[in-house]
C-alpha cells in the first residue's frame, strides 16, 4: 500500500484521450477558426472500446449503427459496473420473473389495442355457447386480417379528421399560393409596398432617424442679423437698409398696422373672457377671476393646434360620408368652438342638405341661428319631417306669444295625433281649465294607454266625473296600479278615505290580473303619497300591500322593522308609523315593536302620539315595566302629577314585586317634595323587595335630605345583607368623608376592595382619598394593587398617569402612558390623556391622526379632536366633531356639556335651547364629569338641564 502510487502520479491507459468523455475534444477560437486541434477519429474510439471490452472480459461491441442498445437505454442495468461479478442462480430466477411481467404485460397492451369491426363484433354475439371456446382461437386467426383495425389507426384517423376539419394557416392558403404562378411579372411589380400604421412602431422609427447636429457659430450669428433692422449712410449721402440683400424690402408700416391689430384683438377677446373692460384707454380688471381666465386662454392657446388635428378629421369623415348627420353636427361644433359661428353654419347648412331626413342636424342647424332665421329653418325642417315632434316642439319654442304657440301646436296635432308629447304641450298653453278638459277628453280618446293623460284629466274634472274617468281608464289600462292610488287619493280628498276599501280592492283586482308590484315599489308610493299630503293613502297602502308574499316562516317583524327605519331615516315618518302600526297587528306583544314605535314617535311625533303608543303599550305588556314608568315619566313632565301615580299604581297592580316600579315611585315622590311618602314607599318597598337597588336608594335618600348618621346606619344593615354590593361599600366611605372621619373611610375602602376586588371605581375613590391626604405614595400602591386586580383597565392606568402628572413626575407619566398604550392601544381615554396632558401643542394634530387610525369609533377621542379644533378656531369643524362623538354615545353626558360649552362661546341661542332639548330628551347617565356632578347629593333633584350647566362650567 506504501508503494502505491497516487491517482495524478500514475501513467495514464492506453489510448486515453484527455475530455473524451465529456466531449471537450477541442475548442473554438472567437474568430471561429475551428478547432485548435484534432479529436480522436471515430475507427480509433471503436478501436479503444473495443480492447477496453475484451479486457473486462465483456461481449464484443457491435458495429451496426445501432450502437444505443438496452444497455444505455436502462438506467438500472449494471452490467458495466459489475462486470466481474459472479452470475449465480438468484440472479437468474430475478431474470426469470422479470421476463414473465415482461411478457405478461406485452400481452395485456396487445389486448388492448386490438379492436373488432362492428360486423365482427354482432358475429361474436351470435355464437352459441359450444362455439365460446373457439372464439379465442378464431381471435388469434383473425389478429392480422385487414378488416381488424388497431387503435393506433383508430387515434390516427380521428386526427387526420381533426386536422381537416381544423386546417393550419399554412394548408388555408395552400390554394392562394399554387395560385402566385399565374401572377405576371407586371402584376408582381404593381404590388403596392405595405406600410407600417402603427403610431407607436412610426414614432420610434422617426425617433431612430432623427440627428442632432452642432451649429456653427457662423450659422448663429447669420440668424441673429437677419433679425434686426438697421439704416446706413453710404458715402453718396443715400440710406441703405440692411437685409435687404434678396432684393425684397421691408414695410415697417404694416408690421406696426399688424402689430396693432393682433393686440386689439387679443384685449377683446380678454375683455368678454375675464372680465377686463375696455372703454377708450380705460382697462378694469376684476381681480378675482383674472387668474383663473389667465389659465383657460393658455389652455386655448395650447388646443389650437388639436383644433386643426380635429378639422381635417372631421372634414375626412364628412367627405368619406356626406349622409352621417354625426358627422355634420360634430364639425359645425368644433368650429363654434373655434370661434367661427359663420362657418358652422355654413357648415350645418351643408348637412342639412345631405341629411334631409335627420331631425337632429335640423335641430343643430335651428339652435345656431338667429330667431328670425331659425323660424325659415324650423319650416324647412318640418316639410322635410312632418311626423317629428322634436321639430314641432323646437318651431313652437320659437314663437314668442301664446296665440301662435298655440296655433304651431295644433298645427303638428294635424300630423302627429297620437304624440303624447304635443297633446301635454297643448295642455300646458290653455290657460282656461275648460279648454284644457276638452283637449285631454280627445287625447285619452286618441292615446287610450296614456297614464299621464288619464290622471290629468281627471284632476281637472269634478269628484264624481273623476271617479268615471278613473274607471274608464282603469278599463283601457287594467294593470296601471298609479290609476288605483289615484282612485284612493280621491276618496281622501273627498273625506271617504277610510271608509272606501280602494286599495283593498286594487290590491284584489291587480292580483287577478297578474300586474300586483312588488312589496319595495308599495312603499315608495306609500311616500309619494306621504310627501304630497295624501297621509291616509299612504297608511292604507301600507295596511293592504306590506304583508303582500311574505310566508310566516320569514323574518317579517325584522325585516318591518328595518323598512321604518329605512323611511323614517328619508323623513318619511307617516310611512314609518303605518309600517310599526301593521307590524303590531302582526305581533301584538313584541316589545322591541312597541320600543321602536314609542321611539319614533317620542323623536318625531307629538305628545298625544306618544301617550297613544305608551297606552297601547302597557296594555299589550302589562308585565314589562319599562313602558310603565315611561308613561309615568311623560305624565310627570307635563306636570300631571297624580295621573303620574295612577299610573304607577296600575304598574304595581300588574308587577307587584318589581323594584323598578317602586324605585320609580320614590322618585316621583321625592322629586315633587313628598319626603315623608318616600321614605314610607322606601320602607315597604326594603320589606317587600328587598334588594341591594332598594337600599342603595334608601341611603342615596337620607343622604340627599343631609341625614348622614341615618344613612350610615342603613347602610351598614344593607352590608350585612348584600357584602358583595360594591356601591354599598363606596356609600359607606363617602358618607365617611362627608362627616371627615377619614381614617373610618379608609378602612370602608380598604375593606370594600378586599370584598370586591373587581370593583374599578372603588379602586379610584381609595386612591383619590389618599392622594387628597397627601399619601402620594399610597395612592400609587394602591392603584398598582387595582392594576393587579383589572389589568385591562384603561381609567386604572389613566388614574395612575394622572397621580404621576399632579406629582411633577413627567418622565414616570410618558413611561406609564406608553406601557398602558402598548397593552391597550384601542382606549380613546389613553390617547386622549396622552394628546392633550403629556404631548406639546405641536404634536397633536399628528398624534391625533395616529390615533383616530388605531381606534375606529371612540367618543373621547372624538371630543379630543374637537377640542383641538376650538383651540385652532376652526370652529365649524370643531362643530362637527362634537355633533359626530353625540351620534357614536349620547348616553355619555360629558360629550353633552362640552358641546353645550362650545355653543356657550361660539354658538346661537336657538342651536342652545336645541341642544339642551335634545339632551333632556336622551338624559345620559354617564361621563367622568358627569357622573360626579350628578350623584352628589347637593345636586339631587336637579333636572338634566341644570347638571348638563353645572357639568359644562366645571370643565377645563
């Protein structure tokens, strides 16, 4: 092995040619001067293969051309890499097996591909069964017969009829080239040269060809002297002018004349453009659209050249088509554009010729002439086109005094009788109502199926005449439902609306015919009628058509309700009402029908609208208490203050253990000053149902009337009961501070939490406390504790922010803010603390943006936004922010006070009162700020008006 030479030290085979067995045999110079050198020939590569084979003892190579034998053909033939090795009789039992799956399949494919004629075929049906067992050796006699087709001929005929059938282009004009050899050379040489029409391909061959050349300075200095205009004194005292070498001489009077002329012309068409108004040496610019006119007649002077472009175009296509009217009218167009309204004329004078028969060249030709001469062309164009009434309508515009329109008009009747358009241009100039009736009585004679004619005669004719003309059209147009509401308008202008089934019967008689219009097409009548007074129609359309292919099983009562949203969003608010009053005919006990209905009318209605709809409510459900104590409230505003109680006490008859019911009651009392009746109510409502609302209100009461040791004792027998009640336990602490025992207040706190960890605003009143006691530290641990408690808590983490901010921590602020906007990136809270407290002014339009983009719909960062805006004195837009954050939440009350604020200092007193009505209407309930001033017990019994002022003046 030591001995043993390496792999690049030993002596290369005999007959080894280097590349050989890659093919690099030689190389090709870049000049293509062949190979560098000669390859082996093709007898000495035999040769070599030939003594390589018999000294690996392998068969003698072939010398056929067939050289690709199975060998290179089998990627799995290993023959050349165990050449030496020993066959034994595994090998040839593999062999074996493998030449029978050979065989086998050879067989199978042959099976297959062999075909019988169908008269074969019938034959081998026909055989008996003692004939079955010859059929295979009949098969094997019949293989190579001529009438036994294989499928490789069946494949091949089937392409041979595709390709007939499908001919490439080359065979489609096989024909068209054998016919060339008749072709003469003189022929041939008249062929005309084919042209590239290609805009593109032309462009870029023009800019192929085109050179740039430097010029000399010679050239330059030639031009430049053309240019100037000089006078020499030659030495006989003679003036010379200079260029004037071609013999041509240079009149500078008409280049001043010309000079002259095109500038005049230029301050005219100023003065009639841009308003510049020229008298004598006078000019008056108005300054406001002098650069906006400036703009147009640089674009004018821009187009000039397309004008000419379009010109020749145009003049093409006339002359390649003289009877196009298109044609005529769009080149008379362009030369108005132009400024040439002569050779428009002219122009459209032409076209009219050409197209005698083509209204709308007449009527081009009419519109570009004087009324004088439009007149003469107008007649020509009605003799040249008696039947068209756009031309009549055109001659009748003409006229200037209704005698002659009248006459041009009766005059195209004459022609065109059954034109429904002139006979409502006939109507439309009688002035007597007489008249008119007697021209549309012909009319519906003449034009039966005229809807419009129908409907206007009878509106002109008396009720009972019109009931007639109504039934003789309803006969000529039997699937006109406009004829029926018509009908129905009628009986409501007669006072028999709602005693006449008209609709009922329409609704029976278009069903009959096949012609009922779908639900959708009902109610936008239903509003037509609406928008034009009829009220009673509209409900009675509503009434008969609304239920019309609806089965039970659909979503009828959602998909009513959503329809009288629909109309009540387009202020169509009868059809809204008529649509809630058949749906709770439907559904007489849904409380969201009944909800919707009081709403609407409670937004859109009058009073006794509403009071309607609450009694038909509480009637239809005497156990849902809402509806009750909303009938009390309506009673109460108007100061009917026993039908109040009444009311109540009919609540109480129907739900006698309900807690709203009584806490209702207590209000009623309590805020018209009936103490003693409250607290007597409170008593028996804490025996009869007792629950934690109940007490919470017994304490919120005597608190109100200053008795705070009675409070504190209800309170601590209401924490026995209920310990889980989180208010209970702030009422306790509160009460606590209010006597300034505030060591007793922060153990109420410090209990409460530990009862109800849960509670965020217990959190928030602890950490108040201590931060007022000057516990900053405190305040901190304790709101780190409530982060534990609710760690997705935007008012913790803005509470916290808050504490470091009072406390000159800045820095520790912004690192809060941004942990808490990381963990809550969608809190309006967040990004408003952040925007208005932590940024500098100049930060917050773009921080703002940002975050408008990560929350979609947040009230405080609408307000945020608005409050920006007032400080910018965009005040419009600041108006719209504001009115935008009382659509998202009008239950929360600051978004109320900062508005009202806004309007204070910016607004009218009428935008006021609105917005304090509209407040009192939806009465919020919640706001920072809001909730503060409401539920301080200075503040109880105060309306929404008087909270919503305190609210908007404590804001800063």
């Amino acid at each position: 092995m030591a001995s043993r030479r390496d792999f690049l030290s030993q002596p290369a085979p005999e007959n080894y040619v280097a590349g050989l067995g890659r093919g690099a045999t030689g190389f090709t110079t870049r000049s293509d001067l062949g190979p560098a050198r000669e390859g082996p020939t093709e007898d000495q590569i035999k040769a070599a293969v030939a003594k390589r084979s018999a000294q690996l003892g392998l068969t003698e190579a072939k010398d056929d051309d067939n050289d690709d034998d199975a060998r290179y053909q089998d990627p799995d033939n290993e023959v050349g890499l165990f050449a030496g090795g020993i066959y034994e009789k595994d090998d040839e039992e593999a062999d074996q097996i493998w030449k029978d799956v050979d065989e086998r399949m050879a067989r199978r494919r042959q099976k297959q591909r062999l075909v019988l004629p169908i008269p074969f075929c019938t034959f081998a049906h026909q055989l008996s069964p003692q004939e079955a067992p010859g059929l295979s050796v009949k098969l094997d006699e019949q293989r190579y017969r001529p009438d036994i087709s294989h499928r490789e001929a069946r494949e091949q005929a089937d392409r041979e009829e595709y390709e007939r059938k499908n001919p490439k282009i080359q065979q489609q004009f096989a024909g068209l080239k054998r016919a060339l050899e008749s072709v003469t050379d003189e022929e041939w040489a008249n062929l005309p040269d084919p042209k590239d029409m290609t805009g593109r391909t032309k462009r870029a061959r023009q800019a192929r060809m085109e050179r740039f050349y430097a010029v000399p300075d010679s050239v330059l200095a030639a031009a430049r002297d053309t240019g100037q205009f000089g006078t020499t004194v030659a030495d006989d005292g003679a003036a010379t002018e200079a260029g004037g070498r071609d013999g041509t001489g240079t009149d500078f009077v008409k280049i001043g004349t010309a000079r002259n002329k095109v500038l005049r012309a230029r301050l005219e068409q100023e003065s009639h453009t841009s308003g510049v108004v020229t008298s004598g040496s006078a000019t008056s610019v108005d300054p406001k659209g002098y650069l906006t006119s400036l703009a147009s007649t640089q674009g004018a002077e821009q187009s000039i050249g397309d004008v000419e472009q379009f010109r020749k175009m145009l003049k093409s296509a006339v002359d390649s088509n003289p009877k196009q009217a298109a044609s005529w009218i769009a080149a008379a167009r362009l030369e108005i554009a132009a400024g040439k309204p002569g050779a428009a004329r002219t122009l459209i004078a032409k076209g009219c010729q050409h197209c005698p028969k083509s209204e709308d060249i007449w009527l081009e030709n009419i519109h570009l002439n004087d009324n004088k001469n439009a007149k003469i062309i107008a007649a020509q164009a009605i003799e040249a086109n008696p039947n068209s009434v756009k031309l009549w309508v055109e001659a009748m515009k003409l006229e200037n005094d209704p005698r002659s329109k009248k006459k041009v008009i009766r005059k195209a009747l004459d022609y065109n009788q059954e034109s429904e358009a002139l006979w409502k241009e006939a109507v439309n100039l009688e002035e007597d109502v007489e008249d008119a009736r007697m021209l549309l009585a012909k009319a519906t004679e003449l034009i039966p199926e005229s809807l419009d004619l129908w409907l206007a005669l009878a509106r002109l004719e008396t009720p009972q005449n019109a009931r007639k003309v109504l039934n003789k059209a309803v006969k000529k147009l039997p699937n006109s439902h406009e004829l029926w509401i018509a009908a129905a308008r009628l009986e409501e202008q007669l006072g028999e609306g709602t005693k006449r089934p008209v609709m009922k019967n329409a609704v029976k008689f278009l069903a009959k015919q096949g012609a009922m219009p779908k639900r959708e097409e009902w109610i936008v009548e239903a509003e037509k009628c609406e928008e034009e007074g009829a009220v009673i129609t509209c409900s009675n359309i509503i009434e008969e058509t609304l239920g019309w292919g609806l089965d039970e099983d659909d979503d009828r009562k959602e998909m009513w309700m959503d329809e009288a949203k629909s109309s009540a969003n387009r202020g169509r608010f009868a059809t809204a009402r008529a649509i809630y009053a058949y749906a709770l005919r439907v559904f007489p006990t849904s409380k969201s029908l009944y909800t919707a209905a009081v709403d609407l009318e409670r937004n859109h209605g009058t009073k006794d609208d509403l009071w309607r709809a609450l009694e038909k409510a509480v009637q239809a459900c005497p156990h849902y208490d809402v509806f009750w104590i909303m009938l009390a409230k309506e009673q109460e505003k108007l100061g009917e203050i026993d039908e109040a109680r009444r009311v109540l006490g009919r609540a109480f008859n129907q739900n006698p253990g309900n807690e709203d019911i009584w806490l209702a009651a207590v209000k009623l009392e309590a805020d018209n000053a009936c103490f003693d009746k409250a607290r007597e109510l409170l008593k028996e409502a804490r025996q009869r149902a007792s629950t934690d609302r109940i007490w919470m209100r017994s304490v919120a009461f005597e608190r109100r009337l200053g008795n705070n040791e009675a409070a504190l004792d209800l309170v601590r027998d209401a924490l026995q009961l209920f310990p889980g009640a989180p208010k209970l336990w702030m009422m306790k602490g509160q009460i606590y501070e209010a006597l300034g025992k505030t060591a007793e207040a922060r153990e109420a706190y410090s209990t409460g939490v530990r009862a109800v960890p849960s509670s965020v605003p217990m959190w928030l009143l602890y950490s108040r406390l201590e931060e007022r006691a000057g516990n900053v530290v405190k305040a901190r641990s304790v709101l780190d504790r409530a982060r534990q408690a609710a760690p997705k808590s935007p008012e913790l983490w803005t509470e916290l922010i808050r504490v470091e901010r009072r406390a000159g921590n800045m820095n520790q602020a912004k690192t809060l803010m941004a942990n808490a906007l990381q963990q809550m990136p969608k809190s309006g809270l967040l990004w408003a603390e952040r925007i208005l407290e932590l940024e500098v002014r100049t930060q917050r339009k773009t921080l703002l943006a940002e975050a408008i983009k990560k929350v979609e719909d947040d009230p405080v960062l609408l307000v945020t936004a608005a409050r920006i805006l007032w400080a910018e004195r965009k005040l419009d837009r600041a108006q719209n922010w504001f009115e935008k954050a009382l659509l998202l939440d009008r239950d929360r009350g600051d978004t109320w006070a900062w508005y009202y604020k806004f309007l204070v200092q910016h607004g009218e007193a009428e935008k006021r009162a609105d917005l304090v009505s509209k407040c009192e209407l939806n009465d919020p309930r919640h706001g920072e700020v809001w909730q503060r001033v409401a539920k301080d017990p200075k503040n109880a019994g105060k309306k929404t008006e008087e909270i919503l002022k305190l609210v908007a003046a404590e804001l800063s």
